[in-house]
C-alpha cells in the first residue's frame, strides 16, 4: 500500500500521512494461506498502470511480479488477479489504439511465473500417464460450498467483513466510506479528483460484492440453467475491490483533514476507529498474548510452538517407532493433521485441495458409518461428501473443531463408529487424540502424552 500510495499527487494526498494510511492496511487480518494476494495487490496494479503509460519495464518491477506470483496461490487469487491485468489491458488497447509492448511483456512474465510455481496443478491435470481424477469432480455446490438462498443477508455480510480467501475487513469499513462521501458532499468537495475517483470505487466495491453474492444465489443459477455457472467461483474476482475500498476512504479522509478542524477530528477518529478493529477486535495474536491475560475475555488460541508441539511428538513418534508397527501411518482426531505431518508422522488424512477421487472413496469408508449417523443431511457429511478438501477423521460430537486444546473442558467421544478395518487396509494403525474415546472396542489406549509447552493432551491409541 505504502507503494501505491506514495506514487499519487500530492494534491490527492498528504505525503506526511502515507506511512500512516499503509500502517493502517498492514494491520488488517489478511487471510495467512492467500501470501501476499491481497495485501500486495496495490503495488501489483500500481506496476501495472504505470507499464499502462508506456513506461519501460524496471528490474525492481520484475522483482516484485516475481516475489508477488511467487508467494500467490494461482487457483485462490493469481488467476483473478491476471484476468484482471488483461482486461484492463485490452480496454486500454481499444481505447488508445496503442499496445503497450512493456505491459503485455510484464503480464507474459506474470503469467509464466505464476503457472512455472504451480506446475503441480498442470502436471497431475495434463501430464499425468494415469489419468489423474481430482477429488473436486465431486464438489455438490449447493449442499455446502457457500450458495445460498437469501441474497441480502448474503450481501450485507460481505459488505461488512468482505470476502473469504482474503481478508476480513473491519465491518465499519463500508459504513465509514459513505459517511464520508456524505460528509465530502456536504463539504462541497464533489468536484474535487480525489473525491469522484473515491466515489467510484465506493461504487465498484459494492458492484462488485452484489455480483459476487448473486453468482452464488440459488434461485437466480436455477433460472439461468447454466451448468457452468457453478463449477467457477466467480465471486473471488470481488476481493480485488477490498484494496479499492480502503484506497477510497484513505483519499477521502485525507481531504477531509485538509478542510479545517472537523475535517481533522473525522481524519484522526476514522484512522483509530479502523485500528481499534483490525488490532483490538480481529487480532487474534494481539487478544491472545495481551487482551485476554489482562480482561481474561475472549479464547485463548495456542502459539506456534504450542500448535506444533515438537518436543511432545518425539516422545510420540519414539512410541510409534518401539511398537510392532513402527512404519504405519496415524489418523488425528480433535488435531490438525499438520500437526503430525509437521512433525515427520505419515498420515492417513490431511487439509489438500486437490488428490485423487479413489483416495477419497477410500477414505470416505472410514468415517461414512459415523458422519452418516444422522442422515446425509448432517452438516458434517456434507462437509465431506460435498466439499472433501478436509479429509478428516470427523465426528459428530467434535464436528469440525479439530483445536480441541487442553484448556478447553474435555468432550469425550462415546461409542464413534469409524471403520476400523478401512483403516487399517490404507496403513493407519494409530490415533492421535485430545480427548480420550471411550466404548470403542477396535481401540487400545497405549498412552497419554502431556507437555508444558503444548497445547494438547494426546491420547495415542493403536487400532487391534
């Protein structure tokens, strides 16, 4: 943002302030798994519009498509982002009637770089001598994967906290950006740049959020019949607006704070109101580690070191390797796969968003005869049978909270009814667990493994 920001006039903005404003963007909670797609998507486009100028290509430019497709998922965000860059590139060649050799040459290297660093998605789609069958063939849409049937709540709740796969947005964000515009209007500052160009994005932002919704609105796909329409997410192309967004109300009350004392009142209110929420209400570090061991509010959420727990899963893994299956692989239950992955166990499940359809059948025999206890309309069965990503050891007590920490009250698990024999026949002959699983005759307790500096307590059981 600082980037972006500092390339505009000074007449739109006061330099003093950019450091500020781009402070107030880095405080926002930026989906961890998206790297830098949001949070870099306005130096991204800044690179962009000025290739647009017929400017040549800088090698710090080619650093940062570079660093930017680098550390961007193609399929979550780079995609949208590149389809982007390409159609404003060819608005802007009919338009002008120019091709801008060093735009286009810059969106080749983009995106080169972008399929060069996900080469595993066109190797297993288009290289594969076996005839890879991704899990995704199966995705049912409507049963879990966020289509809906009422369009303005739907709305509203992506205008006030944005769009997954991104970031969440204070909710006070679209709020501040039409009392703004009102507060600009009645200031008489409608005839400014700043003031239109913030009015637009305003604008493009909600544009934006009601296509988004209505993309994923189920009576609308049912009156179009169009098969398509719901094998693509086109709602992620919204979250190339949330930067917009913020972009907006950083010009707007920046002129505001130009216009006298009111104007600064607003200017410093807006800047602590956004920092109270990105830090202070959506912080969960910042709760974590000083709100909560002052107020004793809010739920504790384990460090890294606490998550991964490295010297509690040597004592595990030395278990593992002492027994007469030293080689076989472990199933987490009320713990994140990754955490035994992490730590060098082989595990049956795990978080992926692209494996074999045959892996998932076979698992899918593990847990079915659990999730299905109450009917396929269980949310839990269509957490998997619908969407699959999370190939997890479910329950239907535990539902889908696999951060079953040690201080949170224990929830036994009575009487699970997992196929044990499906699981020992893909390799799995052990069970991580944070609660003890009681009634279960398929199951030997060989251990319970506690550790200061962990954040579970680990019932590790062998499947006889």
């Amino acid at each position: 943002m600082f980037h972006g920001l500092s390339r505009l006039p000074s007449s739109w903005i006061n330099p003093r302030f950019i450091g500020l404003y781009a402070l107030v963007w880095a405080t926002f909670p930026f989906w961890p798994e998206s790297g830098i797609a949001t949070a870099a998507l306005p130096t991204i486009f800044y690179v962009f519009f000025r290739l647009d100028s017929g400017a040549p290509i800088k090698a710090s430019e080619t650093l940062i498509i570079f660093g930017y497709t680098f550390y961007t998922l193609l399929h979550l965000q780079g995609l949208f982002v590149g389809i982007a860059i390409a159609t404003f590139g060819l608005i802007r060649w009919i338009q002008t009637g120019q091709i801008k050799k060093s735009y286009w040459l810059a969106f080749v290297l983009f995106t080169g770089l972008s399929c060069l660093f996900n080469y595993r998605h066109f190797l297993l789609f288009f290289f594969d001598p076996q005839g890879f069958v991704p899990h995704r063939i199966e995705y049912d849409s409507y049963s879990f994967t966020g289509f809906h049937t009422a369009y303005f709540p739907a709305l509203w709740q992506y205008l006030r906290s944005g769009i997954l796969h991104s970031t969440a947005i204070p909710p006070v964000l679209f709020p501040l950006s039409l009392f703004l515009l009102i507060i600009g209007l009645s200031a008489k500052q409608r005839k400014s740049p700043p003031f239109r160009i913030s009015a637009y994005l305003v604008a493009l932002f909600f544009i934006a959020g009601a296509v988004a919704v209505l993309s994923r609105y189920i009576p609308f796909l049912e009156l179009i019949h169009l098969n398509f329409a719901t094998s693509f997410s086109y709602d992620r192309f919204a979250f190339l607006t949330i930067s917009l967004l913020f972009l907006a109300v950083i010009l707007l009350i920046d002129r505001l704070r130009e216009s006298g004392k009111p104007g600064k009142i607003i200017h410093a209110l807006s800047i602590a109101t956004l920092i109270f929420f990105t830090v202070g209400v959506q912080d969960e570090t910042f709760k974590n580690k000083l709100l909560k061991p002052i107020t004793g509010l809010g739920n504790r959420v384990p460090t890294y070191r606490e998550f991964y727990a490295e010297e509690q899963f040597q004592k595990i893994k030395n278990a593992i390797a002492s027994s007469d299956y030293p080689e076989a692989k472990v199933g987490s239950i009320g713990i994140h796969p990754a955490v035994s992955i992490f730590n060098g166990l082989p595990a049956l499940d795990g978080y992926t968003g692209n494996y074999p359809l045959a892996y998932k059948h076979r698992f899918a025999q593990i847990i079915l005869p659990e999730i299905s206890k109450q009917g396929t309309e269980e949310d839990i069965y269509l957490h998997f049978m619908g969407w699959g990503n999370k190939c997890y050891l479910f329950n239907l007590q535990h539902k889908d909270n696999f951060l079953r920490t040690k201080w949170l009250p224990s929830i036994p698990l009575n009487q699970v009814s997992y196929d044990w024999e499906a699981f020992k026949s893909m390799g799995g002959r052990f069970i991580i667990s944070s609660d003890p699983i009681h009634q279960n005759s398929g199951l030997k307790l060989l251990d319970l493994f506690e550790e200061k500096s962990s954040a579970w307590a680990i019932y590790l059981y062998e499947v006889v």
